[in-house]
C-alpha cells in the first residue's frame, strides 16, 4: 500500500475527532493515538490519554476515532473515547481517569 491508499482509506473512515463541552468549557480532540483537551477558560491543553496505554499495546494502524462529551443534560464532564478496533474508553475529564472501558464484543 502506497501512500496515497493509505491516505484514501484513511479518507474513507467516518471520523468524529472533536467535541465541545458547553458545561465543561472544553473541546477534546482526537489525534492519531492521543486525545487532547483544550480549557477555552484558561488557554491550557492537556494530553488526556494515549492508545496504547489505554489499550495495553496498539498496532500502526489503530487510532482514536471517536471522541464524545455526553449530552447536555447529563455529566457533560465524562468523555467517551473510540478506536478502530472497536474498544471503548468513558473518562473523567475533571479527574483526568478513565471511569470504565469496553472491549468489541464484550459488555459493561
């Protein structure tokens, strides 16, 4: 694979990278393997996880996919976070600690 597939198939991939808390005056962004938050209140950005810690190892090719605040409404302070191979990570973005994490094919 050249570069240019990889880049198309990357292209191909429906990606949420960014989320913004209202609540939490927030944006979380998904880079590569790392996620990222940004305080909008005092400027700082802080490296809130990497793939490979959470995940206990990850391929060249795995990559946080997916970053979401939960809904107003509810505790708009937990993110949940996705990769390609399907795991699941929920986090506290006030504690900066993941609360509970799922694998594909697994529950709870």
């Amino acid at each position: 694979m050249d570069a240019h597939d990889h880049v198309c198939a990357w292209l191909s991939v429906d990606l949420n990278v960014m989320s913004w808390s209202t609540a939490t005056n927030m944006l979380a962004l998904a880079l590569d393997k790392a996620v990222f938050l940004w305080n909008a209140g005092t400027g700082s950005i802080t490296e809130l996880c990497v793939l490979s810690s959470l995940t206990g190892g990850s391929a060249d090719d795995d990559y946080q996919s997916c970053v979401s605040f939960m809904p107003a409404g509810s505790d708009t302070s937990v993110l949940a976070l996705g990769n390609t191979r399907g795991d699941v990570q929920v986090t506290s973005v006030i504690l900066l600690l993941q609360v509970r994490s799922t694998q594909p094919g697994h529950s709870g």
